[in-house]
C-alpha cells in the first residue's frame, strides 16, 4: 500500500506568513490574537480575534504564471480567504520542489475544507446595498464552500478528483486524512489539501451570541476560561506517494478516523465518548498503538465545554497515560480558524514532528481540575516524537482525529 | 457491491417517493409560479409546496430548524423507515453513518442572522439562528434525530456535492467503517437566493426548464431533499431487506473551468461516464438521467459529452431537472430516482406541458416508455460550474 508523504507546506497566519514564520512563532508562544481592524466590533463582549496583518499585495496571475491556469486569476474577483489560501498554496507548490507542468494531471486530486470562505464579501456586498452604494456582483461569486477548491484547481489544472469538506471546525482536518487516503487508494498520485478561512461579522456575531468568545485571548484547559477567539489563515500541503522521488518529506499521514455525537447542535457531549471514538479510529487506520502517541495537537477552543469534553476523551483513549502526553492548544495563539483550523493546526503537528519541538499552550494561568492534563504551559519542548494527534471536534458534533507519523 | 435499501424524497413533485414517481409517470411537472417564497426575480420556481415537516418530526423540534435541514431530516425519515431499520437496535450507532452533500446549505438563515446584525447591531442578533448556518447542521441533525454516532461528513462541491457524498459513504462500506449510511442531498428554496442568482444573470427569463432545447436561457430554481439509505448488498440479503437498486460506480473527475461556468467541451462529463461505465464493466448504458438544467452552457457540454461518448448510439435521455427545477446537490434525488426507475421499470420522457421546443433526439422516446433490458443501468450525470464532474452507474439489483 502506498504510504501518502507531506512533501510541501505553505501557511499563512495572523502569527507569521509563511511556514517559517509561523513554526517561528508558535515555538515561541507568540500570539496574534488583538484587536480587529476588518470590521467594527464596538457591542460585542468578546471583541479580540486573531487577524492576518501585514498580508502582503500579491499580484497573483504574475506569481503562478508557471502553472497553466493562472489566466483566471483576476484581480479585484478573488476573496480574502482565497487570497490566504492562493499564497499558502504557491509557498506550498514551491516548497515541494515537485514539476507540476510535467505531472499527469488527471492524477493530481484537489481536497480542501471550507468554513465561512467568502461570506466577508457577501457582507460587503449587503452593506454596501444597504448604504445606498453600487456593489459588483461578482463579490457573490465566492459564496459557496467550493470557491476557493475550483480557483485552485483551475490555476494548478488538475482534472481529478476535486472536492470540497464542509464541517464547520473539523473541515481541513477531515480534507488531509481524506487526502491521504486517496493516495493509498490510488486514486490520485498528487493530493493538494489543507483549508483558508477568513473572519467575518457572521462568524463573529454568531459565536458572540452563544456567549462562546472570552473578552480576553483564550485561555484553553485554564479554570477560568470563557471561550474562543476567532482566527483566520490558510494551510495547504502537497501529498504524494512515498515511493514517489521527493526533495523533501515532512511526515506521513498516518490515518484519520470520524465519529458523530450526536448530542446537539453545537454543544459537544460532555462524557467525551464520541470523540474517544475517532480517537481509536484514526490510531487503529495508522495501525499504531495508543501508545506510540508523543504529542496530542488538541482542538482545544477555551470553550468551557469543549475542553472538559475533550479532556474526558483523551482519558477514555489513553487511560491512566492521559495525564502524562504532552497537549497543547495552538488555538491559544492563532486563535480558533473555523474552516482552516485543522490544516493549521495539522502543519502545527507536522513541524513539532519534524523539528522535535512541541508548541506550547499560551495564556495558562489556573489548572482545571477537569482537565488535568500537562498542557505544555507557556514554553515549547523539546520532545523527539514518532507519533501525533490532532484533534478538531466541530459544532454539531463532527468529531475528527488525525494521526501523523515522523517521515 | 453498495444496495440501496431505503429511499427518502421530499421534492417540487410532493412529500414522499411515491408522489415523484407518480408525477413522472404522469408526465406532470412541479414547475410553477411562486407560492412560498416572494418573489418578482423569475416567473416559476420548482418550489417544494406540499412539504410540511409536521408530518415527519415533531412541531417544536421543527419550529428551530432552518428548511435545508427540515428537507433534509424529513427524507432521511422517510428513508430510515423504508429501509426498515432501526439505528439502535438493528446497528449499534457506531455502525451507522451520515455524509450529506449540499452547496449552499440554509443561504437564508444565514442571510436574516446578518440583516439582524446589520439593522441592530449586536445585540440584535438571534442564537437560535446561528447553529443552522453552518453547512454540517443538517447532517448534525440527523445523526441526532436518529443517534447515529459513526462517521459523518458533509461535502459541498457544487453540482457534484451529493455524488461526492455518494462515493465516501460506498467507500465507508467497502472498508467496513460502516454498515449502514444515510446519503442526503438538499437544497433550499429563498428569496435571497434568488436575488444571489438574479444579480449573477443566472435565471431564465422565459420562465421554463426545458433542457437542451434550443430556447433554453437559463435555470429554474428548485429545492428538495433525496436519502438513500446505502448497506453492503450481501449484508442487506441477509437481513431481507428490499433492495430498490445496486450502485455500481460513482466517478468524480475535474477540469478547469471558469467561476460560474461550465467546462465547454464536455471532455470531462465524458471522461466521468466512460470512467463509471469502466468501474460497471458495462459498454453502454439503457438510459442517461441527464445533468442538462436549461442552461446554455451546461446542456451543450453535455450532448457534446454523450455524442463523443456513444457514437451513433442513441440512449435515451431521462432530463429531470425539466420536473424539478434545478439545485447543486439533487445529484442524490437523481440517483434515488434512477433505482426508482429501474426497480420500477419505467423511464419519464419530457413532461406533457413542453410542446417540442428543438428536441434533442436523445430526448424522443414514449412517454411512460419501460426499459428494453432485463437488468437496466442507467448512468446519472452532473456537471458542476466551477470544474466538477460527477456519474454514477445504477442497476437494478435482483428480484
């Protein structure tokens, strides 16, 4: 069975552009999370998000001039999540070091999870409406989930299996283990996979309704904690087949597996069952042992709900070890990035993977009894790890875990 | 080999499987002017005017539920109990899963949520709301309505989201991480969608869904919801359940083409029925259930695609979207409507209200006509704007 490799990785966060960037920081607790200048957040309780600043102008058409499709990227008719995801794309294509005008290309898939995507130029279009000001249309185009998926595919001009992962906080995570498999399945010989999000007012107005975002940075497994703070960015990974000849291999997808809690429509079930399950899915797929475990990327929100949940289902998977593995939430410093979060926090992964370096979790100044974990508290360590698990447990209970393994 | 065991409609043709199969052999389109939803945009709309969700699930449970997830839950009801199962006690609810395919999920839920912000602010903003704009809500509602705790997924590619779907949970029964799945395809009718399609000069003018034709100038809208309720057909024989139709392949495939656009040449629509016929081990089809939504552009790359593919073969074209209207995800309605046809043994031809407007040949054949074959196969299309292609083989399975 053909085994899938990350051979590229591109990122683009409110904390670094560019992989280096981002590893950088992480590795150093630096936050982004702060004040947003995208939209007026005056009336909310939690106004504090993690925001992409310093995104750099980018002529897109000029930059992927050496693939096929780039006539269709116009200026002025691309989003700002398929910006982040368009630039962590090319970093990724580049890093891989793989020829992409020589490849078969009905043998290169495209799987990418979506969230919110282009919802912030539906808002701007409706208030601009709202304002008595023209809006273009064309600012409706990037509605749907599959936008960015199709405009990446088009520039890269792969005619594959192309498809689009839509659940909500669990969207990329689910798109890498589905793009592993297609690897082992042979279906494809080259996978581009990951996610973009971008903040919008929607998104913001919405988990600020349910009382889920905290006034201050998000403080995951903390006692004290309130909720999220929002995030945006992109990842995306190139995967390819290890027998393929590769410049360079960062890990292996080892495995996913999914589960439902079927509980409610955005509460996780408290006892942490459900996710205990995709837990002993993803690790029974890499055909590991629950012990081979090194570090666990968890979901980890800051939510009070999510983490006690959470921490109830790393005791069910890992028993009396539960304490003992090193967690941490990435969240704490990208904040929660909706439809990008698992790719995010999957690249997280792969570098604690590759550079034997753990991130740690920020803003932790109270253990909870409930969650007696070691969270790796405001220092990253250094941890020479073969095995890694990633969490991401969505609103409505779609629960994915990822398994990842050193190359 | 993936049964299908249990079908679930709720459709512009009435809540049920029986009314879509009655409307067709009658030849009686659900196109008509708008009733529900208020609108001056277009003249007809293939809304779902009989679906009322008090007949499936109780009215409070309802009251909270945007109408993607009412349509979706209500044919996964109808479904469930046409299979015959029962999540708990038949499988454990680890054994069961739900994957869904829907492009623009509740677009109107999400659209009143914002105005509220817009007009309020803050503190006008509803937490009921919230939960039902996110694309996974209808497959969370599900998996809650019946405790279905296995994989779950949702995939929103456009016109081939609920093909998408179609093929992860067959793929989640050949591997054994399921034994049973609930496959839903919906879409929603709203007068914000609407306005969405009207800016974007999407929609007919004339007012009719006739495709292929040479009048075409646009779609008609529709909605609705299609379940099929997917187990091994070794595993569905053992416990005697009745198999309405056997899926034999479902391709995917891609090419580039232009936001909101078709692939012009229908190379890759072909290159995903050749692919499907390929994985059937069959040389040609006894019927096309077409993709064609009265669009210039979709209903030309595909008779370029079935030409090239069946050279001086003609194989009757079943073109549903001429009942229904159109939306992204009723990949799942075609297909659920495909096992109907062939379990049944009949084949609708154009509806009666159409006088012959250029009929595409493929398009001529009786009304109520029955398959030639003693086992058919019939191949379901779609073709995505954006670059997505999608056919799925479906057989009848045996008596």
């Amino acid at each position: 069975m053909r085994s899938p490799v990350i051979a590229g990785i591109g990122v683009v966060s409110s904390i670094g552009i560019g992989l280096n960037a981002y590893w950088d920081s992480l590795q150093r607790g630096v936050s982004g999370i702060g004040n947003i200048s995208l939209f007026d957040t005056s009336g909310f309780a939690g106004r504090l998000g993690a925001e992409v600043r310093d995104f750099p102008e980018t002529d897109f058409k000029s930059l992927f001039s050496f693939l096929p499709g780039a006539h269709d990227l116009r200026p002025g008719r691309i989003s700002r999540c398929e910006s982040f995801g368009l630039l962590a794309a090319f970093e990724a294509i580049r890093d891989s070091g793989l020829d992409f005008s020589s490849i078969d290309h009905e043998r290169v898939a495209v799987v990418l999870g979506g969230g919110a995507g282009g919802l912030f130029s539906v808002e701007r279009f409706k208030r601009s409406i709202r304002e008595g000001r023209k809006a273009r249309p064309s600012l409706l185009m990037p509605f749907c989930a599959s936008a960015l998926t199709d405009l990446l595919a088009s520039v890269i001009g792969s005619r594959g299996y192309r498809t689009t992962i839509s659940t909500a906080c669990s969207s990329s995570n689910t798109a890498v283990g589905m793009a592993g498999e297609l690897i082992e399945d042979g279906i494809a010989d080259i996978v581009i996979t990951g996610g973009a999000e971008s903040l919008s007012e929607t998104t913001f107005a919405g988990f600020n309704c349910l009382r889920a975002v905290d006034d201050v940075p998000c403080r995951p497994f903390d006692l004290e904690r309130k909720g999220i703070s929002l995030g945006e960015g992109a990842a995306i990974f190139v995967i390819a087949a290890d027998s393929a000849s590769l410049p360079k291999r960062y890990a292996r997808i080892g495995g996913y597996g999914l589960s439902a809690d079927a509980h409610h429509v955005t509460a996780p079930a408290p006892d942490g069952q459900c996710i205990a399950m995709a837990i002993m899915n993803a690790i029974n797929y890499a055909s590991v042992s629950i012990d081979d475990i090194g570090y666990i990327n968890a979901h980890g929100t800051a939510t009070k709900a999510n983490d006690s949940a959470e921490a109830n289902a790393l005791k069910r998977a890992f028993g009396k070890r539960a304490g003992a593995i090193p967690v941490s939430s990435t969240k704490s410093m990208i904040g929660h990035c909706l439809g990008a979060a698992g790719a995010m926090e999957a690249a997280a992964s792969v570098m604690a993977l590759y550079r034997g370096i753990l991130p740690p979790t920020m803003n932790y100044a109270t253990p909870d009894p409930e969650c007696d974990l070691d969270v790796i508290p405001d220092k990253s360590r250094k941890a020479d790890v073969g095995a890694v698990l990633s969490n991401s447990l969505a609103f409505g209970g779609n629960n994915t875990a990822l398994v990842l393994l050193k190359a | 080999m993936i049964a299908i065991t249990g079908i679930g409609i709720m459709s512009s043709l009435g809540m049920g499987k029986d009314k879509l199969v009655q409307a067709l052999r009658e030849g009686r389109s659900g196109i008509a002017s708008p009733s529900r939803v208020k609108t001056d945009k277009i003249k007809n709309l293939g809304e779902a005017r009989d679906f009322d969700p008090k007949k499936y699930i109780p009215p409070l449970k309802a009251r909270k539920m945007s109408r993607f997830s009412l349509l979706s839950l209500c044919s996964a009801v109808e479904a469930m109990d046409d299979a015959g199962l029962n999540a708990g006690k038949d499988l454990g609810p680890f054994e069961c899963a739900v994957i869904v395919g829907t492009s623009l999920a509740s677009a109107e839920t999400t659209d009143t949520f914002f105005n509220g912000l817009m007009e309020g602010g803050a503190l006008n903003t509803n937490p009921i709301l919230f939960p039902e704009t996110v694309q996974n809500v209808a497959a969370s509602q599900i998996a809650i309505h019946f405790g279905i705790k296995g994989p779950s997924a949702t995939f929103s590619q456009g016109e081939t989201s609920a093909e998408a779907a179609i093929k992860y949970a067959s793929a989640l029964i050949n591997k054994g991480r399921a034994k049973a799945v609930l496959v839903t395809g919906a879409e929603e009718l709203s007068a914000p969608l609407l306005n969405g399609y009207y800016a974007l000069g999407l929609l007919s003018k004339k007012g009719f869904s006739y495709p292929y034709s040479n009048e075409r100038d646009g779609f008609i809208p529709g909605e609705g919801a299609a379940t099929l309720v997917l187990e091994d057909l070794d595993s569905a024989r053992k416990r005697g359940a009745k198999v309405h139709a056997v899926i034999n392949a479902v391709s995917l495939v891609s090419s580039a083409a232009g936001r909101l656009s078709y692939e012009t040449s229908g190379d890759c629509l072909e290159r995903a029925m050749r692919s499907a016929m390929r994985a059937s081990g069959i040389e040609s089809p006894d019927a096309i259930f077409g993709a064609g939504n009265s669009t210039v552009g979709l209903d030309a790359a595909e008779a370029m695609a079935i030409g090239r593919t069946f050279q001086g073969r003609m194989i009757p074209v079943a073109a549903l979207r001429a009942y229904t209207g159109y939306f992204p995800a009723d990949g799942a309605l075609r297909v659920a409507t495909a096992a109907l046809c062939v379990s049944e043994d009949f084949l609708p031809a154009m509806p009666g209200c159409f006088k012959a407007l250029g009929c595409a040949e493929f398009l001529d054949f009786a009304p109520d006509a029955a398959f030639d074959s003693d086992n058919p196969t019939v191949l379901v299309n779609s073709l995505s704007n954006g670059g997505s292609a999608a056919c799925a083989a479906v057989q009848r399975g045996e008596r």
